[in-house]
C-alpha cells in the first residue's frame, strides 16, 4: 500500500491509521481470493503451468456473451 487510511469520528481517528492500512490490505486479499476461487470453479481452463499442469488461465465468460481470458495478474487490475 502507499499510504494509510484513516476513519475519522469526532476530528479523531479512534481507531489509529497503521491498523485500518492493514485492515484495508487483509481485506483486499480475501476479496482476490474469493474471486479466484469462483473463477477456478466455474470456468473453463485456458491454459495450464508445463512444470506442474496445474491451470494459470480461465476462459472468463461475461454477461454480454465476451469471453476474455483471465489469469491472477488480470484479475489483480
């Protein structure tokens, strides 16, 4: 992260800034995940590590019928 998040009550933040940073970090690594995890389960392999033949691609099918190509870097942005 390149700064801290602070939720302020009152004029103060009761809360402190490190602690809601690290909160708002945690967070965004279950939500990445979760996602990967629906992702995996539901969609079809694209592509597949040659060392391991584990998958590190779906065929991501959207609601307007476009299917991209998703990996974790994507789903990252």
């Amino acid at each position: 992260m390149k700064g801290s998040a602070t939720v302020v009550r009152g004029g103060c933040a009761p809360y402190g800034t490190d602690d809601v940073s690290d909160d708002v970090t945690q967070d965004s690594a279950l939500i990445f995940a979760k996602r990967l995890r629906v992702i995996m389960s539901t969609c079809d392999v694209a592509a597949v590590w040659v060392e391991s033949g584990e998958p590190c691609a779906w065929q991501y099918v959207k609601r307007n019928g476009e299917t991209p190509v998703v990996d974790r870097r994507t789903m990252h942005h």
